[in-house]
C-alpha cells in the first residue's frame, strides 16, 4: 500500500495563532488491529443533545397507521408502531408490521422538492451495497405518500447501534463505508447543491449578525472571507451525506450496518463529506484530530478512493469549511428556533472551539 497523506490537529488551550493551510503530509499506513481493539475516549458533548417538544405536531394512532399502510403499501398489516424521540428535523416511528421493520418519516420542514432527491439518493445506494435505509415504494411505485398532511415515506429499519467512543477500527471501517458510499454515487444523476454549503453559510451569518457580539461576527466574517478565497472547483464532487455523525452510523459485529439520517445530503465537495466526519470521529481531549484514529479514518478511505493531489492540498481549508458550517447551524437553532419548537439547541460553543483549533493549525 503506497503512503497515506494524513493531516493531524493539535490544539492547544488557547488557539491564538494565524491560519496555516499546510497540506497533508505523507506518513505510512497505520496498524489496523480489528473490531476488538480497545476503544480510545473522546469528548462527548452532554449539552450537544437536543431535546426538542413539538408543540401541535402530527400524531399517528395505530388504527390511523394500519388503514394507511392497507391503503397504500404491500407490507403487511401493522403490529406495532414505537415513536422515536432522536431526530430534531422530522417526525418519526418505529414501525413493525408481519412483513418487515419500517421507519416511518413525516417531513415537518424539509421542502417538498427536495425530497425526491434524497429519497432516490437512498434507493440508489442500497441498490448498490451500501447498507443506507431502503425506501419502500407505495402501490403505485412512488416512494413519497402523504400523511396527517404531512410528506411521508417508509423505510427499511437497519439494525445495530451507534458507538460514542470509537477506535482506530471504527474510524477505518468508517473510513472505507464512506468511500464506497462515494463511488457508489457517482451514478447517480440527480442534483442538488449542498442545503448547508456556502450560499447558506451567508444567509445564515445574515439572520444571526443581530444576536452576536463583535468577536463571534468578526469570527464569521473572517472565516467567510477565507473559504470565498479557497473554494477549490476542481476537487471531485457528487452526492455527500454532509452529516455522518457518529449517531448516523450503527454498527453490529465490529462492522457498519447502517448509515441513517442522508437528509442533509447534497452535491459537494467529497473530501468535504471526510471533514465532517473526522470533526466528529476524531476529536482528542483539546478538540484536536487525535493522530491514530485520523491515520485510520483516512487511510482506509485512500485504500477505497484515492485522494487527489488537490484533495491533499485542501483538507486543512476543508476542516475549517466543516467546523463553520456546524458551528453556524448551532447558532441558528440556539437564537432563531424553529416556530412551533421548544427547543434545548446543541452548544454553538463547541464547534466555535473546533473552528477555532483549526484556524490555529
């Protein structure tokens, strides 16, 4: 195996130094021991939880559900409907019925004519081994249904669970599954620009400028101003997950089982997608990228895809573009909730450190 570029972020307490935009540095391989290796500790924020009560939301009974599922869908009839209290976008259930185990979704925000994107978006993955949820088309082969008023869809349920502590093992398995993921979907033909990429980030400093003071402002100008100038066109691009999580992936046996959640995808950037999720998988005690498990994450995407000479230059630049994008979103929910939501929002002081150590690296 030829030498992997790898990037690692050591932060210390106070980042005060100037941005460095140093690329990847070639260094071999990591050891990969396997699923049993001792898992390595890394920050789980309590106040990132978000427990969200909608106020007048839909309810669905199981009488209401069970005459729906008749109406529309060849799954069986219902046995059981669990609702599902993670998940601060959408409505959704657990649903068993004598064929099979569904998520049901009710699509509370999400504009009706993105839906069919990330609906196919799915499909197409599953059609090509990725373990993502698989749509279930109704009765007149349509994957989205309408129900309480609401835009609806049925999904396969994928079994497993996520890891809060993953090691250099899952960091690699993540590693690969996000590659494949990538290759998979250069045939998939339908566009949508990235919902939460750099138009958004604009509005979104826009809406919030009123609510912050003049260092998080001078903060986001100068960090706005910085990706206008490395906006990197010729990087590869196609559909991404934009939101891998650790809570979007479930694992069974050492290995992945499901990613979950594509509704924020979007067409960017690929290495964007890896950026994402390093600033999550990754993170050491100071919210630097920890050496092995950044090793791990990204040789095992390199084995899968390589990485372009381009793609080396740009992940610095692509780490700080994914720690503004969640440090934004943060803010947004945390001084602009969603009407009709009571919300406890994510900190938006956790990603601002991420943004932070990475401009200090």
């Amino acid at each position: 195996m030829r030498p992997l570029a790898v990037f690692v972020v050591m932060c210390a307490p106070s980042a005060a130094a100037q941005p460095n935009s140093q690329p990847l540095q070639e260094l071999p391989p990591p050891e990969i021991s396997g699923p049993d290796e001792p898992a390595v500790q890394i920050p789980v924020q309590k106040e990132d939880r978000v427990e969200e009560v909608r106020e007048g939301g839909p309810s669905v009974t199981e009488a209401e559900l069970d005459a729906w599922l008749t109406a529309h869908y060849s799954v069986g009839r219902l046995q059981a409907l669990e609702p599902i209290k993670a998940g601060i976008e959408n409505t959704n259930y657990f649903v068993t019925t004598t064929q099979g185990s569904f998520v049901l979704t009710l699509f509370e925000r999400l504009p009706a004519a993105e839906l069919p994107f990330y609906l196919d978006l799915m499909a197409h993955l599953a059609r090509h081994g990725i373990p993502s949820p698989a749509p279930i088309a109704d009765l007149a082969d349509h994957y989205l249904q309408a129900l309480k008023g609401k835009p609806a869809a049925l999904v396969t349920r994928l079994h497993g669970h996520s890891v809060d502590h993953p090691g250099e093992a899952e960091c690699a398995e993540l590693g690969a599954l996000l590659a494949r993921m990538h290759l998979a979907g250069r045939s998939y033909g339908a566009y949508l620009e990235n919902p939460r990429g750099p138009k958004w980030w604009r509005l979104a400093a826009s809406d919030l400028r009123p609510y912050l003071g003049a260092d998080d402002n001078a903060l986001v100008d100068g960090e706005l101003a910085f990706q206008a100038q490395h906006r990197f066109p010729d990087l590869p691009r196609g559909p991404v997950h934009a939101d891998l999580f650790r809570d979007n992936a479930l694992f069974d046996g050492g290995r992945i089982s499901g990613v979950i959640d594509f509704y924020f995808a979007g067409v960017d950037c690929l290495l964007y997608d890896i950026a994402v999720c390093a600033n999550d998988w990754c993170l050491d005690a100071s919210l630097g990228l920890e050496r092995a498990r950044t090793d791990a994450l990204l040789a095992a995407y390199d084995a899968v895809r390589a990485l372009t000479p381009g793609e080396r230059t740009a992940w610095p630049v692509m780490l700080r573009a994914a720690a503004l994008r969640f440090w934004l979103s943060r803010l947004h929910d945390f001084h602009l909730p969603r009407e009709g939501m009571l919300v406890h929002a994510h900190d938006p002081q956790h990603f601002r450190r991420i943004l932070e150590c990475r401009r200090a690296s």
